[in-house]
C-alpha cells in the first residue's frame, strides 16, 4: 500500500487500532473532571471517590527502602519473577496467615501492582472469541484485560438479595463451556461483600466441572471488621489445582504509589503470566522488595491497626448517613461503604447532585457495570473529623435520603 503524502507543517494523526474502539475515559478520570470543574468555581472538595489509602506505610518498609537505595547493586535490572527473598516472605506470610503451603519458586511471582496482573491474565489463556466470566458490578480493569485479549465477556450479576456472590448455576452450560477464565474479587470492590468457605468450594466445584481456571483478585481479604472471617481462596481445598491468587502491598500497607504486588497459586498459571510479564516489562526496583518484606513480616499489627481506623471512620460515616435517612448496611471488610440512591435517581445523576450541592465527590455505582446502578460507592481514606464535615454540609443543604 502506498503511503499517503502529508502537507509540510501538517501533524500526523494517528489512526486508532480496532482493538481502541472497546475503550473509553477510565471511570476515574471522568470524576477527576467533574471535581475539576467544581473545583474551578472556588468549592473545597471532599474527594470520597478513589481507593487511595491517606496513611502511612509500615515505618519498617520506609527505612528499609531509605537503606536499600543507598546499594549501588540494587539499582540494576531486576528479575521478573521477584528476588528469591521476596517470594519466600509471600509464602511465609501466606503460611501464617491462611495456613496455605506454597513453594516460592514456582508458585509465587512479584507484579508492579496487581492491576496489570489481573489485567493481563486473560492474555495469557484467552483466544478471540473465548468468553471470560466476570462480576457486575466490578473494578473497571477486569473488563479491559478481557477486551484486550479479544476475548467476549459473560456478566455475573452480582445482586443484593444473593449477597452480592453470583449464581453459579445461572451460567448458561454453552457459555460455561466455551468459557476459559473467571475472575472474582472478595471481599468485594465495590459491594463490600465478603465471600464464604462454601462459596469459594463451589467455585472450584464448577471450575473443575467446566474446565475454567479461576483468578481471584484479593487486595482487601486482610481488611475485615468484627470477628469477620479473613479468608484466601487459596485456602479452599483443590483452589491450587484451578487458580491463582493476586494480592497488592497498596490497599493494607499503604503503598499505592511503590506499585508491588504479587501472584500465588497455580504453578502453571504462574509460569503462564511470567512469561507474558518478561516479554512486556522488568521487574520491581530491588529496594521496594526488600521494604515489602519487611512491610509482610510486621503484617499483623500493622493490618490490625489499620482495620480498627477504618472501623471507626466507616461508623462516623454510616452512623451519620442513617440519622439524614439512609437506609444502608456497614460493610463488614474493605473501606468502602455501598449506600443505595433514592428511588427515582441514577448514580451518575445523584453523584452530580451531591458534588454541586455539597462539594461531597463520591464514586456512582454505574461506573462499575449495569448492576451497579442505584448505589454508590464512598471511599473512607480521609479521617473522622473529614468525615463529619461530609455529614455536616450534608444536613445543611438539607440533602437527605429522599
């Protein structure tokens, strides 16, 4: 084909590729505009809409990383796969936490973050055309990585009345057949919902029935409230056979920004989405590896902590959100809370309503797949007394449940 002469001074414009067509503005960033343009008028936002954690990380994993980038060996290239001390501390920490046994050199792989693991493990199983079963609602990657494979995707309703767990016996048999991936995400984001030892051995139950592997996305299975159990998939018996585990340093040791994760589970997914992973990218900065191991070895208190915080913010919030007339539950694991919208009112709608009345930025649930509409997702990563101004310009505009 010949190429097509452009004009002297004239750009270039690039021709998207197909595959774009399936992608719009990442949720995110088009709440970053609405807080942007109320931002603009002078109005003081309290942003409850990301999941970005406002503490600090384990002071341990900071002096680690300060001591660790002063070695001029630690600034080379490192392995894809993890340094060997790295995945031997997941496998430890998995073993005192869950009573999970896995074998750090195959069953365990370091990812800078575990959103681009979990959104390239359809790559690596997925054929054009091969359907992924996925939540709705659900966190906006878990859809992007199937639409990158070519992949079509089946919704899993994930519905008040069933717990917010999806009915497994729904699945069509043609498309659990054709069917080579599920993903799943307990406790759940954005419901709160948080799974069950049945639930998760009927997962493998169908997986094995059906030949589908399993990735289940764990970011906040340590964030559990009230004597809630903390519970890994990989606890389930047969769980290693089927699937693989992600969990991140982001969400329980308030490490967003330092992007280290890790996988475990099944050795041969394991493999599967290393050799993907060395083919687009490195590994973790060696300094942030070490500081993650100390960041698991002094896990307990840690963690322990930070779920009493969010405790008491999340009963700030809810407590002052029921006495103006929401009718919500306090979520018992992660630090969101999933508050219906009046009858009569979308989230995108209710979420707009709430910005220009209150300045109050909130996540409406529609942004997470059509089941989520008719809620909202608010996010507790600011501090109590933030939170009770949220309540207070709230009571007076006169912003009720109605």
């Amino acid at each position: 084909m010949e190429s097509i002469p452009v004009a002297e001074g004239t750009a270039l414009r690039p021709k998207p590729a197909k595959r774009m067509a399936a992608f719009g503005e990442y949720l995110f960033d088009e709440i970053a505009g609405l807080k942007a343009n109320v931002q603009a008028r002078g109005v003081e936002v309290i942003d409850l809409s990301v999941g970005d954690p406002d503490g600090a990380a384990p002071p341990e994993a900071v002096a680690e990383l300060q001591r660790q980038a002063e070695q001029t060996a630690n600034h080379r290239y490192p392995s894809y796969k993890g340094l060997p001390e790295f995945r031997t501390a997941v496998a430890r920490w998995y073993f005192d936490t869950f009573g999970v046994n896995l074998q750090p050199n195959d069953e365990v792989l370091s990812l800078i973050g575990s959103k681009g693991g979990v959104t390239h493990m359809p790559l690596t199983l997925v054929n054009p055309g091969d359907y992924v079963l996925l939540p709705d609602p659900a966190y906006a990657a878990y859809p992007a990585g199937v639409q990158l494979a070519e992949g079509r995707i089946y919704s899993m309703p994930l519905l008040e009345r069933n717990g917010y767990l999806p009915d497994l016996e729904a699945v069509p048999s043609e498309i659990a057949r054709a069917a080579k991936l599920m993903i799943l995400n307990y406790p759940n984001n954005p419901t709160t919902a948080c799974a069950t030892e049945a639930f998760f051995a009927d997962v493998v139950d169908f997986a094995r029935q059906h030949g589908i592997f399993i990735a289940h996305d764990a970011p906040y299975n340590l964030m559990a409230f009230e004597g809630q159990r903390k519970l890994s998939f990989l606890e389930t018996p047969g769980a290693k056979d089927v699937g693989i585990e992600f969990h991140s340093f982001s969400k329980l040791f308030n490490m967003t920004g330092w992007r280290v994760a890790f996988c475990a589970g099944n050795p041969e997914l394991v493999s599967l989405l290393g050799t993907l992973k060395s083919n687009l990218d490195m590994g973790i900065f060696l300094p942030i590896q070490y500081a993650a191991i100390k960041a698991l070895d002094s896990a307990r208190p840690f963690i322990e902590n930070l779920c009493g915080v969010y405790q008491r913010r999340r009963d700030v919030l809810v407590e002052g959100l029921r006495q103006l007339g929401w009718r919500l539950q306090a979520p018992r694991a992660t630090f969101y809370v999933w508050a219906p919208v009046p009858d009569g009112t979308d989230s995108w709608s209710f979420t707009c309503r709430l910005l220009e009345q209150t300045g109050v930025l909130v996540t409406p649930g529609v942004g997470f797949g059509p089941c989520g509409e008719g809620y909202i997702r608010v996010a507790l990563t600011v501090s109590e007394e933030r939170l009770g101004q949220v309540i207070a310009r709230l009571r007076e505009v006169g912003f009720t449940y109605s």
